[in-house]
C-alpha cells in the first residue's frame, strides 16, 4: 500500500470513528444499534426524564404533579441555570428526585471548541454534587447530538451518557397534550426510557403547560395499569460514563 493510500485509508477510520456517535443520534438506528445508549433495558422499568431545567417558573409545577402521583423522575440539568436557582436545585433533590448533568449550557457539543466540553461536564457535576451532597451519574447531551469528544469527555468526568428511546416531540409549537401522548405511545414500551421537558426554555413559548397536561394523562394511565415508572437510578443501567467508543472498553449493556 503505498503512503498516500495508507493516509487515506486511516482518515477514513478516523472518519467512520466518529461517525459511529453522529450515528447514534437518529433514534431509530441509536434503538437498534445502542440500546444502552438509547435508555434501553430488559427489565419492565420505564425511566422518566426531563431535560433543561433548573427553571422557577415551570419546574415547581412538574414537581407537584410528580409528588402527587406519587413518582420520582430524572432531571437532565444545565449548570448555568443551576447556579442561578440553587434553592429550587435543592428541593428537587430533596424531594427524591435524581438530577443528572445537560450540560453547562444548550449549546450542541458538535459546536463547541476542543476540551472546552469535559470542563463543563465537570463543573456542572460539582455544583450539583456541592449543593445536593449526593453523586451523579448520567449525562445527555443536548438535542442527542453525540460526538466522540462527548463520549470521552463524560469518560472523564465519570457519568454515564444516556439519550432517549422515546420522546413527545413536546417542544415543538404545533404540540398539543394529546398529541405528545400519541408520539409517546408509538415507540414507548417497558425498558425504555422517555424524553420529556419541563422548561419551555429551549421550545416553543409556553410548551411546558401542554407537557404538564400530557404527563398528568400519562401517570395517570401508568397508575392505572400498574407500570413501573421512575428515575433513571432504578433502571438498571448500571453506573460509570461506559460507552460503545470510549477506548473501546466496557461497552454499554
């Protein structure tokens, strides 16, 4: 082989190494191809999640909901707004509910410049870790986009990069309660693992009020019906930033 082919070849590998996490941002194909990724387990639990708090004036609402029906769930949390809302961080977690790191802002991780990422994976971490005194272990990136600096950077920092198996599409300005129920019910099944938002701060204005509705229908019918719902903790995903491209080692199960 000669050098130019040899170089080419080896970009080429380089290439399809980090697409394999580009890749694994499509749902349907992170199902299929990383189902621990995905939130996927065998187990009959469904994992509810809410991405992009901390924000006082909607958190609190999902909050009672929640403590009404009864059930604990997953806030993926970003670390500029929990600076700002230390108190509301506190409660959340006082009120038995496991908060996970979003990032420090919602900005893509495809966007921002090298090793910037794993700083902020670590200082949102802390804070978290700081004001609640207890450990966390999960991270999702946000819009699900996945890079290999993502991976590795949640290596570093010690959490467990979770995505999605099944969201609302809850922020969008056309949603409706009923409407976030249907997309929930097409690819939700026990085992998996659910998007939802409890902040309109990246979404259509006031999309948080027709998530709330649509999560009241959902526990409701969960009651009812006797599913196991909660955090992410009781999933059984396992803890650790395991990944399917991190080094290569302990692939997600």
């Amino acid at each position: 082989m000669t050098v130019a082919r040899r170089a080419a070849a080896l970009a080429g590998a380089a290439v399809a190494a980090d697409a394999l996490p580009l890749l694994a941002s499509v749902g349907p194909l992170r199902r299929r191809a990383t189902p621990g990724l995905a939130g996927i387990t065998a187990g009959p639990h469904v994992a509810l999640t809410f991405d992009d708090g901390p924000d006082p004036g909607s958190t609190p609402r999902f909050l009672e909901l929640l403590a009404r029906h009864d059930r604990t769930a997953t806030f993926f949390l970003l670390g500029a707004f929990v600076a700002q809302n230390a108190g509301l961080v506190r409660e959340m977690a006082a009120a038995g509910h496991e908060l996970a790191v979003h990032g420090w802002d919602h900005r893509c991780v495809a966007l921002k410049r090298p090793g910037r990422l794993a700083a902020e994976l670590r200082r949102t971490a802390g804070l978290l870790e700081d004001l609640t005194g207890g450990a966390v272990r999960f991270y999702r990136t946000p819009y699900g986009v996945t890079t290999a600096e993502a991976l590795l950077a949640a290596r570093s920092t010690e959490l467990r990069p979770v995505l999605w198996s099944a969201w609302g599409r809850d922020w969008e300005r056309t949603a409706t309660p009923q409407r976030i129920v249907r997309s929930i019910d097409r690819t939700l099944a026990p085992g998996g693992t659910l998007l939802l938002h409890d902040t309109d701060r990246t979404a259509a204005p006031g999309s948080w009020r027709r998530t709330l509705a649509a999560t009241e229908v959902l526990l409701e019918r969960w009651r009812s019906e006797g599913w196991q719902v909660g955090p992410l903790r009781d999933h059984g995903l396992g803890g650790g930033a395991t990944t399917a491209w991190a080094g290569r080692r302990a692939p997600l199960t």
